[in-house]
C-alpha cells in the first residue's frame, strides 16, 4: 500500500508538471496541497492501525504468488489419480470335492499417482507410483513368489507402500524423418495391455498383450513408427531383465540374470475404423531363474529359457459393440538343471522325485482369450470373456489385478459382468469369474502339471469362483 501511495504521488507531480502552460502557479500549488493532504490522511489511518487494505493487499499478493508457483509445477509435472476398491468373494472347492472352512469377503484398495512431464518436442517423461492393499492387512507378505520385481505395487503387499510402478523416457531420436523411432527408458508400461481395458471402460493403459504380459518391467524399448509407409503401423524390439541376481549380494550372485527380448508389431485394419488394433509378437526369456527365496532346502538356479509368440486383434465402439480375440503359444526349453525342495527337484515345466536333474524335453502350451462388451447408451454395459489354457501353457502375468489371475488357468475360465459408467472419470462394475483348471501348478514354471483328479488330494484346487464388485476411478 505505501508503496502505491507514493507512486501514485508521483504520477500526480508528473501530471501537473507536464501542464505547466494549461494553469497558474497558484492553481498548481493548490491541486499539490489537497493531493498532499489526501495522502497524509491515509498514512495517518494506517498508523492508527487501520491496515486491513494493507493485509488484503498482501494476502493477494501471497495468492497470486501461489498461483504462480503452482502453475510452474504444473507445467512441468501433470499429476493423475486412480483409486479401484473393490470386494472379491472367493469361493475355492478342492479335487476331492471338499471346500476350505473359512473364505471371508476380501476388500482391496489401489491408488495410483500418475505422472507426466513433457521435457520438450521429442522428450517426455511417464510415472505411476502404485500402493495396493488389502483392507486391515499390515502385516509382512509370506505369499509365494511376493518378492518377484514385477510384483510391486500390482498386487497387494500388506503395506501401504508406495511403489514405482512405471517410471519410463520417451526420447524420439529422429524428429521429422520417414521412420522415426522413439526410445524408451526405464520402467516399462508392460501392465493394463490389450484387450483388459475393454472390461475396465477405459483408455488403454498399456502397451502390450494382456493374455501374455502383466506387470511391471525394466528395460529398453525401440519404437520405430511406420506410419509413412504403413499406415497406423509401428514395430518395437525390447530388451528387459525381469530378475537380476548378480548384483544383490547373496549366495545367489552366481546365477545369470534372467534376459528378455522381443519384437512386437501393432497395426489397425482400416475396415474397421481407427478403434482396433492388430499385434503379432515373439518374444525369449534367456536363463529363465526359479527364485528359491523363502523356500527352506532350495537354491536359485538358472533352469531353461522360455518363448512366448502370440497375435491379438480387438475392435471398439463398433455399434455399440467391442470385442477382442488372443492366441498365444509358449514353450519352455529345461536345460535339465533344477531346485532342491524337500527332497525333490523342480525344474522349468518338469519335476523328478529322485536325485538326478530334471527333464530336458521342450514343452509348448497355448492358450486363447475371447471377449465382448454390449455398450448401451445411458452409461451401462454388458460383458463376457472366456479364456482356455493346456496343460503347459505359461504367461508372464505375475502381476494382474486380478486376485486369481485367470489368463494364466491351465483350464477354462469364463467371466460375466455388468457395469455402469457414473460419469467419464469412474465407474462400478458387478462381476462373476468362474475357473475349473485341468491341470495343477497354473501360473508357474516350476514342476510338472499333473491332470487334476479326486486322487490328488485335498491341497489341489479344482475350482474357483469370485464375484465381485468393483469401483474403479481414473481421473
């Protein structure tokens, strides 16, 4: 305020000043005096303690500084939310037709914090940092295979954690040229792929086939985007390590680190309009590692490679329909190595009781995944999926969202559900999965799958069934 009234004293000098020849002297000296005597009344009201119009001045002055500062932020970082609650009620029934004594309702919460930065032109930055949680669980996570990397912040962990669930440079190398090609560094989107967000009503969300790949992944990927020559056409060549062992100073330094390569290749099919999309892949896991951590009795060992090849075609909003097919096949190559537990040996898809190595032999699965979506025009859908799975099919979906990861049965498994969208940010959906499985040991690579029958006892799982109910918001 002070500083105003003298500027503004200023302003009035410099007024009457360049008016000399327009008025007396006399007249000038008057305007002077009540200017001067204006100002002096308003000094003494701020003496006296009137300074309210000096506070609100200030606060102003603290707002629009705010606003600054935020705005700087918020140039640089654009920020996201997801939240998903939802209730899962598993129902599980054994080979031999009894069912565990208590399956309580499981109530589940995961928060995304989305991140986005664009650098400049050809450089941008992507994040996710992930926290999922069962309800009133703090406790140390014992499950199997919860230490794997590609785990975190995919699947409840017991915490509330926050983990780095996607954190990724996007550099495009060549700006401009027929073919430009775009590489991207760090921690992949290799979660959310096709066709999953067709069941979630959302945007895509990741980059590669769901019935093949779910959850977090290191490495290198170059895009090289063909659209000049092919429309609506790119290729990738990826490089990951989904296990790193020689750097954790353990016993296990002496295991090779698992390597992942792999060429995908998107395109659309113009009868279809711009909503689909077509991808091939094939993808190797070199020195595939059976993780022996929490396992008393077992080492970590390199025990084979692994090859996954696959196509996937999905078409959206197709008169107010959507729907998507998947085949994939898998072979895991043993290299006769194995881990110890218990007195047997378990190795890549093969198992042997007694103390030699295991079984060297190729094994192929394959397995298919269907769906469709009904989208009604007042915001509800209507949907069904249906995937089967051989006996030695194998993905690498570790880490889905959901809690009985069905892409990865070794059987059937069919889902039915209804949904309704509460505006363009979030909706609600109701839900049934059901999973007979034909064979044991579904969504692992260790041990041999054995067909399920009354004979195997109580600890093998026939069946399972979750109805669900699911609040899903992406904003």
């Amino acid at each position: 305020m002070t500083k105003k009234l003298i500027l503004s004293s200023i302003t009035s000098v410099a007024i009457l000043t360049t008016s000399l020849n327009a008025i007396t002297l006399d007249e000038r000296i008057s305007k002077l005096e009540k200017i001067i005597l204006q100002q002096q009344s308003t000094i003494k009201q701020l003496s006296r303690g009137n300074n309210q119009a000096l506070e609100e001045e200030i606060e102003e002055l603290d707002e629009r500084l705010e606003t600054v500062e935020t705005r700087s932020f918020t140039d640089k970082i654009q920020l996201g939310l997801g939240i998903r609650v939802e209730a899962n009620n598993v129902s599980t029934t054994y080979a031999d037709g009894s069912k565990p004594e208590n399956e309580d309702l499981i109530w589940r919460t995961k928060l995304n914090l989305n991140l986005k930065s664009k650098i400049s032109n050809n450089l941008k930055f992507t994040g996710r940092l992930s926290s999922y949680k069962n309800w009133g669980d703090s406790n140390t996570n014992t499950t199997a295979y919860a230490n794997i990397d590609s785990r975190q912040g995919r699947t409840p962990d017991n915490s509330s954690s926050l983990y780095v669930e996607r954190a990724y440079i996007d550099w495009i190398l060549n700006s401009g040229s027929t073919i430009p090609v775009t590489m991207t560094l760090g921690r992949q989107p290799s979660s959310d792929g096709p066709s999953y967000q067709i069941k979630e009503g959302m945007t895509r969300k990741g980059t590669y086939d769901a019935l093949a790949f779910d959850g977090a992944a290191d490495g290198i990927v170059f895009t090289a985007n063909l659209d000049k020559l092919l429309q609506s056409t790119s290729a990738r060549i990826a490089y990951g390590t989904p296990s790193n062992t020689s750097n954790n100073g353990s016993a296990s330094s002496a295991v090779k680190d698992t390597k992942v390569t792999g060429l995908f290749i998107d395109t659309a099919i113009e009868d279809f309009g711009n909503n689909n999309l077509f991808q091939i892949y094939h993808v190797i896991a070199k020195d595939f590692n059976a993780d022996a951590s929490g396992i008393a009795g077992a080492n970590d060992t390199n025990v084979g490679d692994f090859d996954v090849s696959g196509m996937m075609f999905e078409v959206s909003k197709l008169k107010n329909f959507d729907f998507f097919a998947h085949y994939a096949r898998s072979v895991a190559k043993p290299n006769g190595k194995s881990m110890l537990n218990n007195g047997a040996y378990y190795g890549l898809l093969s198992s042997n009781s007694s103390l030699t190595n295991g079984s060297n032999e190729d094994k192929s699965g394959n397995a298919i995944w269907i769906g469709t979506r009904y989208n009604f025009t007042n915001g509800w859908a209507l949907g069904a999926e249906y995937n089967k799975g051989s006996k030695n099919w194998f993905s690498f979906t570790y880490a889905p969202n959901d809690p009985l990861n069905k892409l990865a049965t070794r059987g059937t498994a069919t889902e039915v559900y209804l949904s309704k969208a509460i505006n363009k940010y979030a909706n609600i959906r109701l839900g049934h999965i059901q999973i007979d499985y034909d064979y044991t040991g579904s969504g692992q690579h260790l041990g041999s799958p054995m067909k399920i029958n009354s004979m195997l006892g109580t600890n093998v799982i026939k069946e399972k069934q979750n109805t669900y109910l699911t609040f899903n918001l992406l904003f």
